[in-house]
C-alpha cells in the first residue's frame, strides 16, 4: 500500500502539507477577526437599548 518516495518528492510533499496549514491558520484568523468584530457591533447595539 504504501510507496517508497525520494527526498525530493518527499520534501515537496511536506512542503504542500505545510503551505496547507498556513492556508488554515490564515483563515482562521480571518474568521476571528470576523467574529470580533461582529461581537463588539453587538456589544455596542446593546449598550445602546440600554441608554
């Protein structure tokens, strides 16, 4: 089932597994960054009302 690889290949592998991670954590913070800022705008509606 499995196959032998070279270093090569096997450093190219790597190299997508990583650059697929850093594509994660990129969207993640994105989503965060989202998130935040929807809950401060939530936060000050509230505030508001309580005026």
């Amino acid at each position: 089932m499995s196959k032998k690889v070279g270093p090569k290949e096997y450093e190219v592998a790597w190299r997508s597994v990583l650059d697929c991670v850093d594509g994660i954590k990129e969207e993640l913070s994105w989503s965060k960054d989202v998130t935040a800022k929807i809950l401060i705008e939530l936060a000050g509606k509230i505030e508001n009302e309580e005026d």
